[in-house]
C-alpha cells in the first residue's frame, strides 16, 4: 500500500480536473484531501455546481475518477453500490484506500470551510465482499499461539510502527503497554494481506484505542506522528544508543541519561563504573550492532557443536530462538545443548566453555548453573522456574569467510589473522543452554520464540487451562501434577492447542 502522503497528487485546474473555469481558481488549501463526486443519483448539474463550490474554499474536486482519489462522495447511493461502481473504474491491483463518504459530510465541510473530521455518519457502509477488490474484513483467533504467523508480513508499516512504540514503552519500563502494542503488531502480521481500510480491523482482537489511531493515521497520511516524534526524540535516541550496549538494560539506560549521558562518548569519559559484560559490550558495540546472518549462526553452531562432542561424544546441539523459526538474520546465535542419557549433561557447560576459550573463541562468557528444581506443589508463580538453565551468555570470536585465493594470513590461537592489520573476524553474541533429556521438549519450545508467540503460551495455558508452563515443565494446577512431554506437539495436545511448527511462529 502506497500511504496517501506520497501519492501524486494532481495538480489543480489542469488535465483532467476539466471544469476548472478561471473565475474559480482557488489555490488548493487541503493537498492530501482529494475529492471525487460520484455523478449516479446526484445528477450532473448539481454535481457541477457541488465540484465547483468545493474548488472555491479551495478542496481538490476531480472531474475523473483516479488512483489519487481520497475521498469519493455520494449522494443517495448505498455503500455496496458505489464500491461496485469504483471496483469498474480500476483493477484491483491499481486501487488505493478511499474514504467512501455520504454527502453530508461534504455539505459539513463545505460549512465549515474545511474537511470536518469523518464519522462513523459520515461513512457508507460496505456489505458485499468482492474478492477482486479485496474488502475482507479479517477475522483472527485472540491468542497469537492460535494463530500461524510466518515471516511473510503484508503489513510491515503498520508492524513496523507498532514495534517501534512497543519498543519505547519497553525502554521506558511501561511494560504492559508495551506487551499491547505488541499484541497488536502480532494480529497484524498475521493478516492474509495488507490493510488498506480501518473497516476490515473491526472484530479483531487485541487492536486497542491507541493501536487504532496510530494505524488510522498511517492509512490517512502515510506515517504516524507520534512514531515520527518518537524517532526524533533524544531521549528515545538516547536510551537506543545506550541499550545497544550488552549488558546495558532500561534501568541503567536511564540512570545514564539522568546523568547527562546520551551517546557511547559521554559515557566513556563520564568515569562512570562498567561491570565486565558492559566492558565487552562497549569494545565490541558495532559488531555487535550489526545482524548475524543464517552462514555465521551456522558457522558457530559447527564451532560449538567440536567443543560438545569433543568433551561429551554423544551430546546433541540444535540451532535455536530465530534462525529455527526461519529468520535470515538474527541479534544473537541461539543454541540449546542435551544428552540423550538424563544426567549426563550435568557440568557440561564449564568444560565446554574451558574449550571454546582454550581455542581462542570467546571474547566474553558469563557462565550460570542449573538451578531449576520441581517441587511438589508445582511451581510457585507461572513465571518462576523460567530460566534456570545451565547457560552461558558470550560473545563470540568468529572468523569471517576468508576469500579463497586472500594471501598473507596467518593462523594465531586458531584465529586468523590479516598481515596488514585488516581484521578477519566479528564479535557474534552467543547464548548457549544446556538441559536435561527429560526438559528438552520444553526448553526447545520456550527457546525457539518468537517473545511473543512463548508469552501468549504461558497466557493461554494459565488462563485457559489452569496449566504452568515454562522452559522445563508443564503443570497442571486441576491435578496438581506435572504433565511429561518429549516433544512440542506432545506439548501443544496437553495444551489443547493445535501444532504451530516454528516457522509459524514469527508473531
Ligand atoms: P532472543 O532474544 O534471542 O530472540 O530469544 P530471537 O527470537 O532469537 O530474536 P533475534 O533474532 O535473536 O533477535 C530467543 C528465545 O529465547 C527465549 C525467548 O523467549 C525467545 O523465545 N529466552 C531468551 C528466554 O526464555 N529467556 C531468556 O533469558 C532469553
Ligand atoms: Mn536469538
């Protein structure tokens, strides 16, 4: 969809706005408004006399009907009817959104001497639903693991925007706003195509006051202005630069910023205390920054998987988080790490950390122990017991792909080396867990994302079914008992839910 801001708009009084004797030439004083009067009904005269009134306090009247019409007014006519009428006028594939409007509310504007703000009045409405002219209203089921998301989003600016606004609320610690923006960006991306009329979002779910107005403005002008102040505020730009730090989160962004601190050099010279992971995160800030692709999550998974085997043999590693639902590129490199024999896997990490750094390929590790335990009575909040895997939290020496025929390299630790200084290799982020066989199933579903899709998870099974899920179990509150799975589907059927496979789980 092309926003109505950008279109092309015809200038007055030439080509094909035809009638525009010399006597009425007003300059255009509302260029985003463009009006079409649809002649069936109201007849010609008074369309004429109408058209030339509306050019006298200086509305854009066509005389012909084109893609640069936003506002189509009729008299006497239904909804159905002047739909069926524009759908002859132009291919579906060339139509743009349009305010389809009674002439009430063009009477209003012309009293008024501007274009009066649409009502629900104002508007005709539209019944019949042609496939050619794609007037569906979208239906979706509320919760987003009901839902098959792939990464194909037909509304990426109205996604986009929606992110960006659940991403300040985050970053300003308002977290339930930000889940509900959230909510909405995901109803979004899972539509079969794009919105072009705020008529198809009525009866779905999870789209509040504030989502709605937000894509209202983008389908009336194009962008959204508080998502266009948001971008220019220095606070927000402030509080992006600094939790692009790893090991910065909102909390020190903030007391950074009270402290006059908006970018990485007034930090550096604030004589600010670093812990070691904000240390690493700030030497390595522009790799970090920059997208890992599919070929380097790849790369370290083959890395990692030499450090597994070669300290336990039969140790098994899948590709989590985003690249296993499909992603191109991620901000990190998932990994979960298990071992057929239940045990076995217990103080695996630390050896093979000990490995990694021996070889030369970490730049940072932060290592944690396991310390998830069930407990007779279930687990306490739904949330506890999340995460309490053996983890490592790292970053990651990845050497890049070295053209085949690149002379004067060298092998140091392992790591090469250009002769004339030109660095050959990246810092990745990489996450590493590692669970027992018996978790497995659950680690993977809650390690495989996406953020939103494992939140409306846990929603569900604790609103829905009475049930406690995480990462490494499933209670039943009804039965007080937990329920055992070895694989996502088994966990989806305890979960009454059908299987979402993770490439549908980009919500
Ligand atoms: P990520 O933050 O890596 O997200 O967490 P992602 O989907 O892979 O996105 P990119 O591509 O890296 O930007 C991956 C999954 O791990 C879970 C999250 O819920 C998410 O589903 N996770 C992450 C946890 O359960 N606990 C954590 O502490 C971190
Ligand atoms: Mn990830």
């Amino acid at each position: 969809m092309v926003p109505l801001k950008r279109r092309k708009v015809v200038p007055p009084h030439t080509g094909n706005t035809g009638t525009g004797c010399s006597e009425e030439k007003a300059s255009i004083k509302f260029p985003r408004v463009v009006l079409f009067l649809v002649e069936r009904k109201m007849g010609a005269s008074r369309r004429t006399f109408l058209s030339q009134l509306g050019r006298r306090k200086g509305f854009q009247v066509e005389e012909l009907f084109s893609q640069s019409v936003t506002h189509v007014v009729s008299e006497n006519n239904c909804g159905d009817e002047v739909r069926k009428w524009l759908d002859s006028q132009l291919r579906a594939q060339d139509q743009k959104p349009v305010h389809l409007l009674d002439i009430s509310w063009y009477t209003e504007s012309m009293r008024a001497g501007h274009p009066v703000e649409i009502l629900e009045r104002h508007r005709l409405q539209v019944h019949f639903q042609n496939d050619e002219a794609k007037a569906v209203v979208f239906s979706v089921p509320s919760y987003a693991c009901q839902r098959r998301t792939t990464l194909d989003n037909h509304n990426t600016i109205l996604t986009d925007a929606l992110s960006l606004l659940a991403e300040k609320a985050e970053l300003s610690e308002e977290d339930g706003r930000g889940v509900a923006f959230r909510r909405a960006a995901a109803v979004l991306k899972c539509l079969p195509q794009p919105v072009t009329n705020m008529m198809q979002l009525r009866g779905l779910p999870c789209l509040g006051e504030h989502s709605f107005r937000v894509i209202k403005d983008i389908l009336e002008n194009g962008t959204s202005s508080e998502v266009e102040s948001t971008q220019q505020s220095e606070r927000y730009k402030a509080l992006k630069v600094l939790t692009g730090i790893f090991g910065v989160g909102a909390k020190t962004a903030d007391r950074w910023i009270r402290a006059g601190i908006h970018n990485l050099r007034q930090l550096q010279t604030s004589g600010q205390t670093l812990n070691q992971a904000q240390r690493a995160g700030l030497q390595h800030y522009d790799d970090l920054n920059l997208p890992v692709t599919k070929a380097e999550a790849d790369a370290i998974g083959e890395i990692v998987e030499e450090a597994v085997v070669s300290v336990l043999p039969d140790a098994q590693i899948t590709l989590i988080g985003g690249f296993r639902r499909g992603k191109l590129t991620g901000h990190d490199v998932d990994l979960l790490i298990t071992h057929p024999d239940e045990g076995k896997e217990v103080g695996l990490m630390p050896k093979v950390v000990s490995w990694l750094q021996s070889k030369g390929f970490l730049l940072y590790q932060k290592t944690t122990i396991n310390s998830y335990l069930e407990s007779e009575e279930g687990p306490r909040r739904p949330s506890s017991n999340m995460d309490r895997f053996e983890r490592c939290f790292s970053i990651f020496k990845l050497q890049k792909k070295v053209e085949a025929a690149q002379p004067e390299t060298q092998a140091e630790n392992g790591i090469q080396h250009h002769k004339s200084g030109c660095r050959l290799w990246r810092a990745v982020r990489v996450d590493l867990v590692v669970s027992p066989i018996s978790q497995f199933a659950f680690a993977l579903l809650g390690w495989t994302g996406s953020k939103l899709f494992e939140r409306e998870l846990r929603r569900w099974a604790g609103h829905e079914k009475a049930m406690s899920l995480g990462s490494h179990a499933l209670y039943d509150n009804r039965q007080s008992r937990y329920l055992r799975a070895t694989s996502e589907e088994e966990i989806f059927a305890h979960l009454g839910l059908e299987y979402i496979p993770p490439s549908e789980r980009n919500a």
